[in-house]
C-alpha cells in the first residue's frame, strides 16, 4: 500500500531514495557516487526529509499548499513567494465562495 509521502515523491526523488538505501545509508559513500561532495548530498537529503514531512503532515488539507511546500522543500520556491501565492489562492477561493 502507497502513503501520501511516497506518491508525492519524483522519480529523481525515488532514484535518491533508492541508491541512499544501497549505499547503507552513507552519506558520504553517495557523495562519491553522484560526483559531489557531502554537503552537497546532506542539503539534498535534508530537502528530501522536509518534502517527506509535509506530504505526511496532517495540518495541511489543501493539496495545492501542500504542493508549494514541496516545491519550496525542494528549492524551487522562496518562502516569501509561496505566502503570497497562497494569500492570492485564498483571496481567490473566498471571491467565489
């Protein structure tokens, strides 16, 4: 059985997951595999845990503010952008309400 989390993951983000577990759980050791250094693979697996987080959060019920989450998980989104984009979402929602 699927969760949440697992189904908010991108095949690169499965493909992590997968050679982290194969490299016992070195993070060094995928270092050296991808060709980067450490700090590198740590930020990458920490972005990777915070997606993991709120795709598994129950305080967020709307897929499209969980969606931004992820995007600003995975740094593809500023904070201050994905805030107003949500308040523009809402602002929106309440007009047709």
């Amino acid at each position: 059985m699927k969760t949440a989390w697992l189904d908010g993951l991108t095949d690169e983000d499965l493909a992590f997951v997968k050679r982290f577990v194969l490299a016992s759980g070195s993070l060094k050791a995928l270092a050296k595999e991808y060709g980067v250094s450490y700090p590198t693979i740590r930020l990458r697996l920490d972005r990777l845990i915070q997606k993991i987080g709120i795709y598994e959060s129950e305080t967020i019920a709307s897929t499209f503010e969980r969606d931004l989450r992820a995007m600003v998980a995975e740094g593809r989104l500023d904070v201050h952008t994905m805030n107003a984009i949500l308040v523009a979402h809402q602002n929106e929602l309440e007009e047709k309400a």
